[in-house]
C-alpha cells in the first residue's frame, strides 16, 4: 500500500490528531539541517538523504507528543537530547557514506 502523509485521514470520531507529533523526528531535521549546511562530505542526493532521516528515525523511539506538551516533554527524564540526537545522525550519515545505495 502506498500512502503519502497529505493522503491520511487524522481525524478519528470527529477528533483531529494532527496535532500529535514524533518529537524525536523534528529534532533530527533540524540536526540533519545544521549538519547538511555544515558537512562538504555528505552526498546530498536525494537517495543518500532519505537514507540518512530513515536510518536516523529507525534508531531513535518514537516519542509522539502533543503539540501543546512539548515543554512538558523537554523537561521529562525520558526526553532525548538534540546532542544524543546528532550522535545518532552522524552515525546514520557514516554508515550511507559507507554504504551509499547508488
């Protein structure tokens, strides 16, 4: 089955959950932003870069939050830090560097 995210339905008995967000995925685009803008290295093919968000995304939980608690998120123990997250990026950017798919 192939989807696109503009082609789900969220809204469930009348409730909208657009809203909920993987916390953990917002923070590694912004890592992988910082990272891409900074890094001559990288292949920036369009391949290499979702290999890269894929890889990042499968080696961090997901952590869905409602936009209105993402303060309460930050300040919790299980929150994952943006360092801990770029870690996890450079790591998914190696591994493709190492192992491009094209």
């Amino acid at each position: 089955m192939y989807f696109t995210r503009t082609s789900l339905n969220y809204t469930i008995n009348e409730t909208s959950l657009s809203d909920l967000i993987n916390y953990n995925e917002v923070l590694v685009l912004e890592v992988m932003s910082e990272i891409f803008e900074k890094e001559d290295i990288i292949c920036k093919c369009p391949v290499c870069t979702e290999d890269i968000y894929a890889l990042s995304l499968n080696s961090l939980p997901a952590k869905y939050i409602q936009d209105s608690r993402i303060k309460n998120y930050i300040e919790s123990t299980s929150y994952i830090s943006k360092d801990d997250v770029k870690k996890v990026v450079m790591n998914a950017v190696r591994k493709v560097h190492n192992n491009p798919c094209h």
